[in-house]
C-alpha cells in the first residue's frame, strides 16, 4: 500500500480548517485513510499543528475577545456540543494532548427519522445532497467543542517538543498555503504542449499601388496535437469590410483558416492539409456579401520559408 506523503498530508490538514475556500480532497486520498491507521494517525498530528499554528498567527498582535464574542463563536461551531472551548486569552497554560487522535471521514449533517437531531456519516459512508453532489470532509474527533475520543489504554508516548515544532512548520505552511494551492491550481489550468516554429512567411502588399514594405508576418508552428497558423499583421490599412486568412495549395486550390482581429490571429490548420503543399497564406478583403468564397481581393501574401 502507497502511504499518502508529507505535502499530501499538509494539504489535508489545511483543508479540514475551518473557514477556509481550498476545495474538497480527492476520494483516492478519503479511500486511503478509510485503510490506513499510519496515515490518519500521522494527519491527525499535521491536523494538530496547522489548528495551533493558525491560532498562534491570527491571535499575535491582535487585542482579546470579549467573553461574548467567544461565546457566540462557539455557539455557531459546537452545533450542540457541552463543554466550552478556552478563550486563548487567557488560557495560555493549557497542557497539549499527549496522545494522537484519529481522525474520522465525516459527511454534511443530516436529520436523523426518530429525534429530529443531526448526525453525520460515519467513516467510509457517502452521503450525496439533493443535487447529487458528494460531499465529504475530515474532522479531527478532538477538535474543540466536539466530543472527546476515549483514551487510548497505553497511549504511545511523545516527545515534549514534537507538537511546537509541527506547530512551527505549520505557521509557515498557512502563511504559503493558500500561494501554493493557487499556483497548483494555475500551472494545472494555463499549461499548454510545446510548440516548434516550422517556418515564417513575411507579408507584403499584393497591389502595385500599394505603399512597399512589409505588413507583418505569419508564424507555421506545429504541436504534438496540431499544426497552427499565427498571423501578427499589424501593418493593415483600416477597411470596411473583415480580413480573412487563406492558406493557397500548389494546385491552385485554397482553404480559408478564418477571420483576422485587429491584425492578430492563431488559427489551426485543418486536419488533411499538409503545410508542405499549402505554402502561401494569403489575407484578403472580404465583404459582408455573405459569399463564402474568395473576394479576390488580396491584401497581402507571403510565402511560409
């Protein structure tokens, strides 16, 4: 069995705080801990530490909470519970649990048939909403205003030192969490498939009467899923009409690639047109005749080299 690693685990435990927008883990990783005590025994620690690490920076340098405030607060999270959690402001002598807590795979709340109460799935249900959208989390069993696990009959023994240095690590991790999940989340959504320049065609005027130089270029790039056309042609004359791409075949024939905006354009080449035969991309004016076909009327042409 493949144990969940330590930036997995890290991002579980920024998941299951409380507040927070990062979305629903993956069901592989609630499948595993169903399985396995090593994994939900080692994200009940980071569980642990990234709750005390975040307390520790929202509470530095900030004035105490009135008796009221917490108590409201506690009020709208305990959903039921009996015991009341510490004000930190004045519980500053508080021992750490000297026992790892598990942790248990829990569904949203939902009424029971017999009392009307809520409860909450057990470990390993699935409880799906009206819309049919699954929707899990993980909540440590010892977080505060919840009820407490019973006491291991030999709890393992740790170090003095094991919980603040997680907690120290997990301040860190706050601070950068929500940076790295955006980056993830970027990198996954912006990655494109690498592109080579196969050849550059520069467009110059087709009349006669037209002021000589070059009106821009046209870019032959090919992927591994397709080939494309990039027009930068920035040297247009206004018209009334629209700019349209054309690729011209050796044989005569012509495929139009699409309509030119503002002088730039990337445009894919259909699937059977090999760029080998169709050499000269040609733009032309064309008139909102609603006429398809060529207006032969060419504006500028160049010859992919």
């Amino acid at each position: 069995m493949q144990h969940l690693d330590d930036d997995q685990l890290i991002e579980l435990a920024i998941d299951q705080l409380p507040n927070t927008s990062y979305p629903v883990i993956h069901q592989a990783a609630l499948d595993h801990l169903t399985q396995c005590p090593q994994c939900t025994e080692a994200l009940a620690e980071w569980g642990t530490a990234v709750t005390i690490g975040r307390a520790a920076s929202l509470h530095q340098g900030s004035e105490p909470a009135a008796a009221n405030v917490w108590e409201a607060i506690l009020a709208d999270i305990a959903e039921g519970a009996s015991h009341a959690f510490p004000d930190p402001s004045t519980d500053h002598g508080a021992e750490l649990p000297q026992q790892r807590t598990p942790l248990e795979v829990v569904g949203p709340p939902r009424a029971t048939k017999d009392s009307g109460t809520t409860e909450r799935t057990k470990v390993g249900e699935i409880h799906a909403g009206n819309a049919g959208n699954v929707v899990v989390g993980l909540t440590p069993k010892a977080l505060p205003r919840t009820i407490a696990p019973a006491p291991k009959a030999a709890p393992e023994p740790r170090s003095r030192w094991a919980v603040p240095l997680l907690a120290a690590a997990a301040a860190a991790v706050i601070a950068s969490g929500a940076t790295y999940l955006a980056t993830r989340s970027d990198s996954a959504t912006t990655a494109t498939a690498p592109s080579t320049v196969e050849a550059i065609a520069d467009l110059n005027p087709v009349k006669q009467d037209a002021t000589p130089g070059s009106l821009g270029t046209a870019d032959l790039l090919s992927t591994p899923d397709s080939t494309e056309v990039v027009v930068d042609a920035v040297g247009l004359p206004a018209i009334a009409g629209a700019y349209e791409v054309w690729l011209f075949g050796d044989d005569g024939r012509m495929v139009s690639l699409g309509v030119l905006h503002d002088g730039h354009g990337t445009f894919t080449v259909p699937q059977g047109i090999s760029p080998r035969e169709y050499k000269v991309l040609d733009i032309s004016n064309e008139p909102a005749d609603g006429n398809p076909a060529h207006s032969k009327n060419s504006v500028a042409r160049g010859k992919f080299a």
